[in-house]
C-alpha cells in the first residue's frame, strides 16, 4: 500500500509538474507579448515601470483600465521626446503640448458649467471663440489697402487719389476734385505686391493652423480613449464620431 502510494506519486507528480511548467510557459509568454506591445506604443515605458503615480499604480498599470489612460501616460513622457526631436518635429511637439494642455482647461470648463449649456457656450466663447475669430480674420487686412486706394488701379478707392498732372489737377485744384501727392503709382505698384504676398501667406498658415488644431484634438481624443493605431477607414470614421458628423 505504502509502496504503490509512492508509485502513484511518482508517476502523477511528472504529469504535474509538466502542466504546471506549461501554464508558467504560456502566462509568461502572454505578460512577455503585453509588455511588448505597451512598449511599441510607449517609448518610454521600458523607463518607467516602477514610476507610481498618486495612487500607487505604477506605470505598467496606468496603460491598464484600472489605471491612469494612454493620453496620462503619453503627456508624462513629453520631455524625453522633445529632447530627442529636431527642426520642425520639435516644434510640432511643442505646440502639441499647448493643444493639449487648452483641450484640459475645455475639459475642466466643460465639467464645471455641463447643466448649464447656455452659460457654458458663454464662458467658451469669452476664452477662445474672440481669438478665432481675429485670427481667422488676418488675412482680410489686405483689403483694407484696396479699399483705401483702390483695387484695380489707383484712384477707385475711398481716397480718390488724382494722379493726373494737367493744370486742373495740381494742389487739389477744385476742377478735380482728387487728392494729389498722397502716394506716387510706383509705391502703389509695390505695397501691392507686398499685399498680395501677405494676403496668401496668411491664408495659408490660417487654413494650415485650424487643420493643425483638428488633428490634434483627434490624437487628444484617441489617446484618451486608449485607442492605438488606425486604418484609414477607421481613423475616417473616428473622426467623424468626434465631431458628431455621424
């Protein structure tokens, strides 16, 4: 009886210590793959494992739900990516930064005036809504110039700038009626250029900035979510779920 106790033992405890070994295997394999994944996502990970935040999750688990979300994570690696960026890339991940940091004071306005959304509108607008307006505005200045002087040529403008040169148009002569000497054709030919070139680079950098600031609150709104890299299809159709297009 003892001796066939043994024997069982023997002989079941391998078959044991097999499956047992193979369970080590395969979890070890899925923390392993996980941990690979966090780290493609999150440069700086691999650095940060045994960072803790407030609560005393660490790192690791702040990718998790149970933890802070991927745009906590993202926004704390910050420094060590501007550091290692050059040329334009820096810059676009300062002003990310700036995007992300307004998208957090909406956020907090958001939630402090949420049952009152009159009042809310409000308090946007009063924050942000006057500096679009203005900035989306700059490129209109260079009417001002047409306006003033004229648009086609010289003279057509509220001004009414004479260039003629008779005897009836000299010192604001009464037959004319014009006003002389205010501006010579040659400097009207080139504050002209110059206004056109104004007018297009600032409808370029306009047009580029509002398209920055969409793009931007789309990455705001992904990380926050969790949500990693899209198909064009799905990043078309998240867009839209943003802004409520759907």
């Amino acid at each position: 009886s003892l001796n066939k106790t043994l024997e069982w033992k023997q002989k079941h405890g391998k078959n044991m210590d097999i499956r047992y070994n193979r369970l080590l295997t395969k979890r070890d394999f899925q923390k392993g793959l996980e941990h690979k994944v966090l780290s493609d996502d999150h440069p700086g990970y691999g650095n940060n494992k045994k960072i803790k935040t407030e609560k005393g999750i660490s790192t690791y688990g702040s990718l998790k739900p149970e933890g802070l979300n991927y745009l906590d994570t993202y926004r704390k690696n910050y420094k060590k990516r501007y550091s290692k960026k050059k040329g334009l890339a820096k810059l676009d991940c300062y002003c990310e930064k700036i995007v992300f940091d307004r998208l957090d004071k909406i956020r907090e306005i958001g939630n402090k005036w949420r049952n009152d959304e009159r009042l809310l509108k409000k308090k946007l607008k009063e924050k942000y809504g006057t500096f679009f307006i203005l900035f989306s505005l700059l490129p209109f200045l260079g009417f001002i110039f047409h306006i003033l002087f004229g648009n086609d040529k010289i003279g057509n403008g509220i001004l009414n700038i004479c260039m003629g040169t008779g005897s009836d148009h000299g010192n604001n002569s009464p037959k004319c009626g014009g006003n002389h000497g205010v501006i010579t054709q040659e400097t009207y030919n080139y504050i002209s250029y110059a206004n056109f070139v104004y007018s297009f680079l600032m409808t370029i950098i306009v047009i580029y900035f509002f398209i920055y600031i969409l793009v931007k609150v789309i990455k705001y709104e992904r990380l926050k979510e969790g949500k990693r890299k899209m198909s064009k299809k799905e990043y078309f159709n998240y867009c839209k779920e943003v802004f409520n297009l759907k």
